[in-house]
C-alpha cells in the first residue's frame, strides 16, 4: 500500500525528550499541532575528493555528514506551541491566577523557576506511510510577525537536531514483566528498507547473556526479518553516560552473518534505558516505519490582531506590522566517524532583536532613535474565547529594555513615508512588573504544566 | 480498517496534561471535546484500533465500549449506521441542502 503523499493530509507533533537524543518512547506524551509549512529534513552534502582524475571528470563523490535540521511557520493558537515557547526560553513558572480554577498563567523567561527540557523530539507524517523522527532538537530561531493586513500571529520556529530517522517504537515480543522498552534508531541498509513487506525490514532484538548486567552491559541477539537468529552476540551498555548525559547507543551485528544491521556510517543501535527487569530471552522488534497516528489539535481560535495591541512604555503604539525574534546560540557538535552529530548544544549568548514599521506619525521615536534611549515593548494578544469566565487566554512578549537602532524616517514617495524601527532587546533588572529578561513570553491557558 | 467498534470517549475533567478544549482528528471524522462542558466531554466515537490504543495509553483519555442501550439509533457521532442513514434521508426532508452533513 503506498502513500497518498498529499501534503494536506500531513500530520505533525512534538514531545519532549527527558534524556537528550533519547527518542520519547512508550508512555510519551506527544502533543500534535498546525502548520502552514515546513522543512525538516537530514541534508545530505556529498564530498568531493579533488584529486586530478584522468578522464576530466569528477570521481564518484561520497557521503558527508548530516544536517538536521529545518524551520516551520505556524499561525499561533493558545497552547498549541507553548512548549516550543517555553523549551526556548529554558524555563518557566507557571501559577494559577487569583480566583481561577482551570486557567494557568506561564511566565516563560530564563530567569523563571522550573527548567524545562533541553531537548524536544518531533514527528512529521508526511503521508507517505513514513512519518520521520527527529531526535534531539533545539530550537535555533524563534521570530513572531504580525501585521495589521494579514492580521494572524504568526511563528517561524527553526530547530537544529541530532538526527533524523524512521523506526518505530519498540514492539514487545516476549517480556513477562514489561518494564520498560528499548530504543532502536538508525537506517536501514537500502536492501532491507522495505515499505511494504514491513515483517521482512523488521529489526528484531533478544536478549541473550544478562551474566555482567551489574556493570552495565549485556548480550542480546540481533535480526532483520523472520528467519531464525544466530548465535553471534551484540554486546549493549544500558542506560546513560553519566559525563556527558547522554544516552549508550550500541551497535547491533546480525546474529548468524556478524555483518553490522545498517552501515558504518549510520549503523543501527539500541539503548536500554535502564537494567530494571532485563532477563534473558526478552525480545521486541521495530518496524522500519513508525506507525501513523490520529491527530488531536487545540479547539481554540488563533490570535487574531483584531484582539491584539502593542505598547511602548506602557502607552498604546500604533504600528502596522513587527517581527520580534529570539535567536538561540545552538550548533550541532559533530565527531570522527557516522554521519549524524552527537548532539546539538548551547554555546553563546542569545540575541532578541525587535523591528517594527508604521507611518511616521510624530517624532518620538526619532528623537529616541537619535538619543539612543531605550523603550519597553509589550504585545498583548487575546483569543476571542475565555478558558473559563473572566479569564481569557492570551500570549504577552515583553521586552523591558530595547535600544533603538537604524535609519530615521525619510520621504520614499509622494504618498510614503514610512518609519522603520529595529532595536535589540537587553534584560532590565529594574523592570517595574519584573519582566528582568531580554525577552520574557507570557501566556495564560489551561495547560497545567509546560515542562511535559 | 479494522476493529471498528463504538466507544464513549470521555476527555478527564481533571488532571489533564493537554488543552480543555480539544478537536480530535479520528478516522471517522473530527470530534470536539470541552473538559468543562458536560454535553462535549464524553461523546461517542467509533475507534479503529490503533485510536483504542493510542487512546487507552494517553491518561488525558477514559475510554469504553459503548453500551448498546447507549447508541441512540443512527446519532453516534461517526457511526456506520448514523452516516447511512442520513445519507438515505429523502432530499425534502433537507432543510438546507448544503449543510445537511451537519
């Protein structure tokens, strides 16, 4: 059975991931979600060896690593994307207004209490009866836009992963005390990357030898397809590498050839989260596509600018169309050997940058432009609906301190003369409302908790 | 599809981990469940079952196979006899041709 492929049909969603580059396995909450468009993708940049071939002609190029990575442009919902707001910022303090019952406020900032998971997975199902993962993502740049004439909020979120891959979640096949599931991940080796006889690309694991579990490391036997397994062992660490926090993946060899299930340049692994109730004779499997799913969204209405406003020093500003954006200093941390990074870390410090335009209507921002003073920025957005009486949703961006940058305003036309301001955004200790952070999103909604 | 049978589905009223208000995209259709409203909080829905299973292993969700004293005869939202019975109905008994679906 093939895919439809018709990009309506497609099917998104993200969960967190409570080990870095640990795909969410069974029991994860994921949490699905809109999109207008999207680009995750693992690019693949051939190398050249510029050798001189004669012949004038380049030699056969050959693999190079991987880029995860890819960018999505979303209308903004309340809920719908408030741990994609949250994972970054980093943290949050989420308490429950005064004389609410089902209504939270989160105040997503760095200075905030609870830390929210550095590392989030997503899953694009683009039905093509192949959804792909994404493992360990960060986002790198978080812009809102907003404009009179269009009138949506809008969010281009870009992320950076470790990897990206297809397998399923981990299907148990004897196990009389289910604890727990591996993880498999990886790709296929092109001749057993097979869609449509799913029982013949399956990767099967069996645990074998459990004799030095109290170091950490046991033997399992590995397959793909139905035929018997062999006696040649794997061996596999459990759990994580308490240095670095990241998860042991062990490769896995086929139990009668010994020949390794994928390639060395993307060979196939496992973890075991943990050796809690491992016993010999376990077994599970993973199909080489994860399984599709039905999507559940959030029923409530997109922020509309119609319920929006913008205020500089607490005075209502008219402007006609801003992007305010977050870029995080995030980059993939790449090794000797395998095509995937190990990771994507923090490194740097972010940057929050402000631009706004609208017709030159007074002088003000002229003269803080040209004196260099800073200005508070706030957007107010509110749905048209409440989570319960007296207490609607909404999202505030709040930066308590912007430094103005960039040209004055200047006749472009007989009818235009427009003023653009762009200004980058500093934390301020001495914010009056305690907004300390160069950018602090604030958003109240009936999600109880973000950090899940 | 497989296993294709009628449950009520019922969106918590408390401890959820996601939204109240919720628009869920099954294979028979869309349905929209309100935690805090009691007409919309448990509705009935036939599941595949993979939706059983996605379902059972979300704890925002209680879910059971429907009574049959609680089907009300051709009105459970997604049901194969619902659905064949509306598409049966006589034209002029529509009152607005175009939204009769809903």
């Amino acid at each position: 059975m093939a895919g439809q492929h018709n990009p309506a049909e497609s099917k998104f969603r993200m969960a967190y991931e409570l080990t870095p580059t640990l795909f969410p396995n069974a029991g994860a909450t994921f949490h699905d979600h809109l999109l207008r468009s999207e680009s995750f993708s693992n690019e693949s940049e051939p190398r050249q060896d510029n050798s001189i071939y004669a012949g004038s002609q380049r030699p056969r190029a050959l693999l190079g690593k991987f880029v995860t990575d890819g960018e999505m442009e979303v209308s903004v919902r309340p809920e719908e994307f408030s741990r994609y707001f949250a994972h970054a910022q980093g943290k949050v303090t989420t308490t429950t207004p005064a004389g609410g019952t089902n209504s939270r406020k989160h105040v997503m900032a760095p200075s905030s209490s609870s830390t929210v998971p550095s590392t989030f997975a997503f899953i694009a199902d683009r039905d093509d009866l192949n959804p792909q993962r994404f493992h360990g993502g960060q986002i790198s740049n978080l812009e809102f836009a907003l404009s009179a004439d269009d009138g949506i909020l809008s969010a281009t979120i870009a992320a950076l992963f470790a990897r990206g891959d297809y397998f399923s979640e981990t299907v148990v096949t004897t196990d009389p005390d289910v604890t727990q599931k591996p993880v498999i991940r990886g790709l296929p080796k092109y001749a057993d990357w097979n869609l449509a006889a799913a029982a013949d690309s399956r990767v099967h694991v069996k645990v074998s030898d459990i004799t030095d579990i109290g170091t950490g490391v046991i033997m399992v036997l590995a397959k793909v397809g139905a035929a018997a397994y062999g006696a040649i062992e794997s061996e596999v660490r459990i759990g994580n590498d308490s240095l670095t926090g990241l998860p042991y993946f062990s490769k896995l060899y086929d139990s009668t050839t010994g020949a390794i299930l994928g390639t060395l340049d993307v060979p196939i692994e496992i973890n075991f989260p943990s050796a809690t109730d491992l016993d010999v004779d376990d077994a599970w499997y993973s199909n080489v596509s994860y399984a599709t799913w039905s999507p559940t969204y959030v029923d409530t209405p997109v922020f509309n600018e119609i319920y929006a406003g913008v205020f500089i020093d607490g005075q209502p500003y008219c402007i006609d169309e801003m992007t305010l954006g977050l870029s995080r200093p995030v980059v993939p941390r790449y090794c000797i050997g395998g095509r995937f990074p190990a990771e994507i870390r923090n490194r740097g410090q972010r940057e929050v940058e402000l631009e706004f335009t609208r017709e030159y209507l007074s002088v003000d921002l002229r003269r803080r432009l040209e004196r260099g003073e800073a200005f508070k920025f706030v957007l107010e957005a509110f749905s048209e609906v409440e989570i319960e009486s007296g207490f609607p949703y909404y999202l505030k961006l709040v930066c308590p301190l912007c430094v103005p940058g960039g040209r004055t305003a200047s006749v472009e036309g007989q009818d235009e003369m427009p003023e653009t301001i762009t200004a980058t955004c500093h934390p301020n200790a001495d914010d009056s409302e305690g907004y300390v952070d160069d950018l602090n999103i604030e958003e109240q909604n009936s999600l109880t908790s973000l950090v899940v | 599809m497989s296993g294709s049978e009628q449950y009520l589905v019922t969106l918590n009223n408390e401890g959820l981990n996601g939204p109240r208000r919720r628009e869920a995209r099954f294979a028979h259709g869309p349905v929209k469940f309100n935690a805090d409203d009691p007409r919309t909080r448990s509705q009935l829905v036939v599941l595949s079952e993979s939706e059983v299973e996605q379902l059972t292993a979300n704890s925002d969700w209680t879910i059971r196979k429907a009574e049959a004293s609680e089907i009300p005869e051709g009105l459970g939202r997604g049901s194969l006899r619902g659905r064949l019975r509306q598409r049966r109905a006589p034209k002029e008994t529509s009152v607005n041709a175009g939204s009769s679906e809903n």
